[in-house]
C-alpha cells in the first residue's frame, strides 16, 4: 500500500515505525529538515520537505497514486486542508486526518464527501480519554480494550498473590467460575510470551491478557488478583483538552480534582466543569497534594503536555500515598523505564492512536485493531467471508483452522452473541472474531487466512 503520512511528530513517527515493516510504501512529509533526516537514517522511507497542504508538496510525495493519506500535522486546518486538496485534485482513495478541537469534532456534519471530504477523524486526546476511563472503571487492570462496540473486551491484568487461579493451571477457572466465559488469550512472563493451555500454571507476576464479555469481566480479574475496592476518588493534573475531558465525564460518577498550573486556564475551566474542585497551582507541589489529600485519592492521573512534569507529580503522588497514578507519556523511551518503578500505568497517546489507523490499513475486512506491548503485539476484530469451499476458517471448528504460532482466537461476535472461542466452536459467515497476536509479524498470515479465494481445501 502505498501511504503519505503528513506530520513527522511524535504520532507521525509512531505511525510510520509501525509501518514501516509491513512491505508499506511509506512516505513521510514535513517542513522541519532535521526530524526528516532522523527519519530518514533510521528507517526504510521517502522523505518530502514542505507544507503539507501544499499541491505541489503533496505531488513531489506521490499523491498522484497514493492509496491513503494521514494527516497528522499538529495543526487541525492544515490536516483538514490537506485532504480537500487529495480529494479535490488526486481523488486519494482514503483520507484520515487528526482533528484535535471539540470546535470542529462535535459538528460530524463537517465530515462528509461534500463538505471536507476526510474518510476516517482522528482525534489522540478522546482516544485516550476513552483509555484512562476504562482503566477506572476497572482498578487492577493495565489495559481494557474494547471490540464489537464494547461488548467484548480485551483485559491485561498483573496476576498477584492471593488470587484463586495464581499458582493453578488455566482449565480451574471453569471450576472456580463455572458459570463465567472467559478465554485466556496471551500470558507474559518476565517479558516473554506463553502460548496459553489448559494446564499452563498462572504464576505471580504474570501479565495475562483475557478475553470475555464486558459483564464477566470483573469476575475473571477476581481469579488473577486480590478484587479491589472501586474508585471514588480521582485527581487530575493539567487541565488541557485530555484532563477537562477526563473531568467532564467522570465528575457526575466520582470525586473530581483537577490541578491546572495557569491561572487564566484553571479559571475558565473551573466555570465549565460543574461538579469538579478545580486547583490553580503545581501538581508537584507536595504541601498542596497534602492539602488535598492525596493519600485518600483513589486514582492520581497526570495528563499534561510535559512528560517530565507528569512522571515527577506522579511519582510524588505515589510516595505521598496516592492508591493508583498514571502518566501521560510521549516518549516511548520514558515508558519502560516509569513503569519498572512507582508508576503504576504509564498511558501512550501515540499508541492508542495507532490502534484507529491501523484498522483502516489492515488488508481484509477487519473492523477494529489495538496496538500492545509497544507495538510488538495487535489484537484485532477480523470479519469472515465466503463459505468451508473458499475460505479458511468459515465452516470450521477452532481447532482445525491453522492459526500460525503466536496467534490466538479469543472470542466470536455473531449478531447481538458473544461466544468465547472454545476448541469446537465453529466460525460463520459474518462472524466477527477476536484475535490476539503476540508478535506482529505474523500480521500477513492472518490477513491470508481470512481472505477469501478458492479451492482450499
């Protein structure tokens, strides 16, 4: 496929990292010279200097034949100019675009073919809003990951001592939990990857990755860990668009604090936010954490521009008694590193991002993907088609379709149905099944094992 990703910030690179490696025709456009070179040396891409907007930019990058566009520039005018003129001038199949302000995104009828044409909005800050909530709305969880429109999710949850199932093979979650369908889909030990079986043991520390329905998950989690009380109380540091947000929808179900350094800012948004406490003051100020009382906060969320600022106010938040924190972090370096010491979760904006591209990207009918492990994981929705004689999993049992080493069906949505993949399931036509994916090179395999040809039996 050949794609023109505009932008050579941090979700632009992150994009074409990701990429890259998939036998994509990749160019990458940009005013700033050096962030091109960087691109350039470490990866295997065309780089175009220019305004992104421009026609004669977009020409010299090869939007004549280009499969699909990104916009990803930090400037939502200039993304959303840069598809009308692929539309307008080189008829670019698919057209994506980062569009940042609530001011444009609440009004979809600013999207549409005769007014900015631009097939797929994304928008980073209500990703990962949506992200940050459903890790509150699950305390013990590192990642819950919905699919068929949050009927079906994907949990990681650290296996800690005291939980019934640690200690134990897989298969005595059905007898602990008989009346739960839950299916283990990928545990990592020490950093590497273990094929899940009925008689693998789950060991404390483990990460396990399960698959279920959103109202069992709660108790699968029960088996893997000790259950922990709900979250009542949270805490915001930055009062950008990501923690207004985070305020604006959590504050009519849980005890609100959002600190904001600005004085102007904090104040205008104190006017928005009806039932949140605004603060005006430093999240890394210790006697006004005190003040707050940190040490009953529920879940403390750093989420400004400044990755420096959200590690240190989260680590302070932590130390002074904080039962959760969590840390916006850009810097994939950062990640690793935060999350070995007192960060609890440390949240990728550009990995939640990718996730949304990546769905438009993946060959086949394939309806969601998300992005784990830094990139080195996928889970995804994939749609079948066609029928036992033209295709390789409509038509057979779970156990007989060849899934390559590493990949893992999870669960099966089939109409308003939610099956967990056992060995005699079978797949239909129209199903939407769940895939986990612990390495994702194996990428190619899957899309050739959905696709739909002839005489394959």
């Amino acid at each position: 496929m050949k794609i023109i990703i505009l932008g050579a910030g941090q979700v632009g690179t992150s994009v074409a990292n990701n990429l890259v490696s998939e036998a994509n025709d990749i160019t990458v456009v940009d005013q700033n010279p050096e962030l091109l070179r960087e691109l350039a040396d470490r990866l295997d891409l065309r780089t175009v200097q220019g305004s992104a907007g421009h026609p004669e930019v977009l020409v010299r990058a090869g939007a004549e034949d280009a499969d699909m566009i990104l916009a990803v520039t930090n400037s939502d005018e200039t993304n959303m100019v840069a598809c009308q003129v692929a539309y307008t001038l080189f008829h670019t199949p698919t057209k994506i675009a980062r569009v940042r302000a609530l001011a444009y995104t609440q009004h979809p009828e600013l999207f549409t073919q005769d007014a900015l044409p631009i097939d797929v909005l994304i928008s980073p800050e209500q990703l990962v809003t949506e992200y940050v909530m459903r890790l509150i709305e699950y305390p013990g969880a590192l990642q819950v990951l919905d699919f068929a429109s949050g009927r079906v999710r994907l949990v990681g949850v650290r296996a800690r001592e005291g939980g019934p199932l640690v200690g134990h093979g897989l298969r005595t979650l059905f007898i602990h939990k008989p009346d739960v369908d839950a299916r283990v889909a990928a545990i990592y030990r020490e950093g590497q990857a273990i094929h899940p079986e009925g008689d693998t043991v789950i060991e404390v520390d483990d990460e396990v990755f399960f698959v279920a329905a959103a109202n069992n998950i709660r108790a699968v989690m029960s088996e893997l860990r000790d259950v922990e009380r709900p979250n009542r109380r949270l805490m915001f540091a930055g009062g950008g668009n990501i923690g207004k947000r985070l305020a604006l929808e959590l504050q009519r179900q849980y005890q609100v604090k959002l600190i904001e350094r600005d004085k102007v800012r904090a104040q205008k948004i104190s006017e928005q936010l009806e039932k949140t406490i605004v603060l005006q003051g430093n999240a890394a100020d210790e006697e006004l954490l005190l003040e707050e009382n940190i040490e009953n906060t529920d879940v403390f969320c750093a989420v400004t521009n400044d990755d420096e600022a959200n590690i240190l106010s989260a680590m302070l938040a932590k130390q002074l008694g904080a039962r959760k924190v969590m840390a916006l972090i850009n810097r994939a370096a950062y990640v690793d590193l935060v999350e070995s010491g007192s960060i609890d979760i440390a949240i990728s904006p550009q990995q939640a991002t990718i996730g949304s591209l990546l769905t438009h990207i993946r060959r086949g009918d394939v309806v969601r993907v998300h992005s784990l492990r830094r990139g080195a994981a996928e889970a995804m929705e994939a749609v079948a088609h066609g029928d036992r004689s033209s295709s390789r999993v409509v038509g057979r049992f779970i156990d007989d379709i060849k899934l390559p080493k590493g990949v893992t069906i999870g669960a099966i949505v089939r109409g308003e149905a939610v099956l967990i993949a056992h060995h005699d399931t079978v797949v239909e036509s129209g199903d939407h099944v769940i895939l986990f994916l612990v390495n994702k090179r194996l990428i190619p395999e899957v899309e050739k094992l959905f696709s739909v040809g002839f005489m394959f039996l």
